[in-house]
C-alpha cells in the first residue's frame, strides 16, 4: 500500500507581527499605514506626480513616433 507521506506544514519563523515598510525610507510601520510620516507622504505624492509626469512624455513620446512612423510607410506607399 501506498501510504501518503504526512506532510507536516512547515511553521515560518516569522515573529514579527504584521507590518509592513515605509515605501519611502523603509522604515516599519503599522499595516494600514503606507509611510512612516506626513513627510513621506509627501515625498511619495511628489514621486508620484513625477512618475505620472514622465509616463506622460514617454507616451506622447509614443504616439508621435506612432504617428511618424505611419506617415512614413503612407509616403512610401505612394510612391
Ligand atoms: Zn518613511
């Protein structure tokens, strides 16, 4: 007979009670927090309107390149 191995469920040594990092200066913070501190906070909205900013660009970046590339292959057909 082919007894099923019992597998015991291996306990993670995890003592530190749920938490969860600043996403600014990694320091530890409750888990319903997100920083550590209003400045964090700051700095985070900060990052993210310049993340925001870049990701902006870079598509409008996209679509004129887009839109050249389609000119392009049109003025080939053409001729
Ligand atoms: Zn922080």
């Amino acid at each position: 007979m082919n007894q099923k191995p019992k597998k015991r469920k291996e306990v993670e040594a995890v003592d530190v009670p749920d938490h969860r990092h600043c996403e600014i200066c990694g320091r530890v913070v409750p888990p319903n927090e997100r920083y550590c501190s209003p400045k964090c906070e700051e700095k985070a909205a900060k990052e993210r309107k310049s993340m925001e900013r870049f990701r902006k660009i870079w598509i409008a970046i996209l679509v004129a390149f887009t839109i050249f590339m389609v000119i392009q292959i049109l003025l080939r057909l053409r001729t």
